[in-house]
C-alpha cells in the first residue's frame, strides 16, 4: 500500500527507473531492519534461531527487494497508464474545443461576407429602383432571421438547406433580375439526408460571381443533389468561359471557407471538387451520411 500510494500522489517525470531502484532499496531496508528488531525480540533466547536470522539476512533482503520492486514496477506502469489516459483525453477535448472554435469563426465569416455584397446591392438599387431595394431588404431580413434561428444547428437535412437556400437566391434574383435563372433537381432519398447547416450558400455565391460577373446574358445556375455510397452528393454548375473570365476580386473565402469545415468535420480533403467541362465549371461535395451523430 505504501508503495501504491507513493507512485499515486508521486511520479516521476524523469529518472522514472532510477526512482524505483532507490525506493526499493529504501523500503527494502526500512522493511528488513523492523523485521529483524521484531525477530530479536520475540526469539531473543533462541542462540541458533538468531544466529540463522544473521545468515539469512542478504537472502531476505534480496527477497524483499524483488518483492518490493516488482510492486513498484506494477504501479509505475498502473499510474503512468492512467496518467497518459487523462493525458490524451485532455488532448482530445482541447482539439475537440478548438475544431469547434474554428468551425463557429468559419460559419460567424459567413454571415458578413454575404451581407456586404447585399448591402452593396441594396445601395445601388435604392436611387433607380426603390421598391426592388425595398422588398431586397425584407428578403434580407428574413434571410438573416433565418440564419439566426439555424446558426445553432451542426447539421441540417437537405430539405431545410434548400429551403434556406431559396431565400438566399431570392435576394440574388431581385439584384440580377432575368440574368439569373436557377435548377434544382434532386431526388426524395436525398431530401432526408444530412450535411452541415449553411454549408450550400456559399458554394451557390460562388457559381453566382462566377457564372455572372462577366457576362451580360442570361446564366442559369444549377443544383443537383443525389446519393452515392452513403454519401450525400451535391453539385452547382455554372457556366464558365475561359477566354473571358478574368480573375474576380474579393476575399475567396467561399470555397476555401467549406474546404476547411469538411476537413474539420471528416478529417478528409477530397470532399469537395472543382471541375472545368467545357463551358461549365462544376462544384461537387460529398456528404459521409455513416459519420454523423
């Protein structure tokens, strides 16, 4: 008990094996010098029982020492164990904190990023047209209310992403006008699988940027969800032509900002993809439906 409760309340960071050496001996001696004393007492007139007891006296102590070190082997390693346990579970809830730190300041980015451009918009339709500005800012309005009552969500199903979606291409709609047309097409399995709240507006802003900003045509942008091996696949298309499109300014967070939360999320890189088909540029994601909780 004593060595058990020497190593619990007591270990060393350095010297661990040095440590139990010089505890065994230690103890050793402690155990044998008090054993003898009792001995002597008790067979105090018996010459040749303590003259035995003399003889014996590196043999007991080499017992005593193995007894005692193979115990304060035992609960170095027990402790150690236990220390290394609460060691990697401390670990494991500080990454676990700070995954969802990051996740939070990734979806709080969003918010801003959007608004901007929205705002943006709402300015300069407000001198030419202001009922269009009007009713943009009352789509904005319940396109942020919105987001308020989600921005607790982890995840949300496919449904209710393209519901919230629909507000989002609403206010596109009022600030582009006929330019922008949109198709959504997705199957009734799809509708009920799962995938991070938010996670589509941003990829659908980009195909917008991109799709609109150098064109004065019409552009439909498309969105088509299905399931492929358990996952949830979601693509938005586009179109892209490369012998005008010239490199946008702006912040690039959009695509980046979901490359970095599905990494957080499934510790994987290759769930979203970018692809350039002819006059199309196409964003893929790819929703692991067997690792969410």
């Amino acid at each position: 008990m004593l060595i058990f409760n020497n190593m619990r309340y007591y270990l060393p960071k350095h010297e661990k094996y040095w440590y139990v050496l010089i505890v065994s001996i230690i103890v050793s001696s402690i155990c044998l010098f008090i054993s003898n004393t009792v001995l002597k007492m008790v067979f105090k007139d018996d010459a040749q029982y303590l003259l035995i007891l003399g003889d014996s006296l590196s043999i007991r102590f080499g017992v005593s020492f193995l007894m005692i070190s193979c115990m304060s082997m035992i609960s170095l390693l027990w402790y150690t164990q236990e220390e290394q346990a609460d060691m990697e579970a401390r670990k494991t809830e500080a990454e676990r904190l700070s995954k969802e730190a990051e996740l939070f300041k990734l979806r709080q980015q969003l918010q801003p990023h959007f608004l901007f451009n929205s705002l943006n918009s709402i300015s300069a339709l407000t001198g030419s047209q202001p009922e269009k500005a009007r009713h943009m800012i009352q789509q904005l309005s319940d396109f942020l209310r919105g987001t308020l009552r989600r921005d607790e969500q982890q995840w949300s199903s496919l449904k209710e992403e393209l519901e919230y979606l629909q507000l989002y291409l609403d206010i596109e709609k009022v600030r582009f006008g006929y330019r922008l047309q949109t198709q959504i097409n997705c199957n009734e399995a799809s509708l009920q699988l799962k995938l991070p709240a938010l996670l589509l507006q941003p990829v659908v802003e980009n195909a917008i940027k991109f799709g609109l900003y150098d064109t004065v045509g019409e552009v439909t942008i498309s969105i088509h969800a299905t399931t492929k091996n358990d996952h949830l696949e979601v693509s938005v298309e586009n179109p892209f032509d490369p012998e005008t499109a010239l490199p946008l300014q702006g912040t690039g967070f959009g695509l980046a900002s979901i490359q970095r939360r599905l990494f957080l999320l499934f510790g994987r890189h290759d769930l979203l993809q970018t692809t350039k088909t002819g006059h199309l540029f196409i964003t893929t994601i790819s929703i692991p439906q067997l690792q969410q909780i």
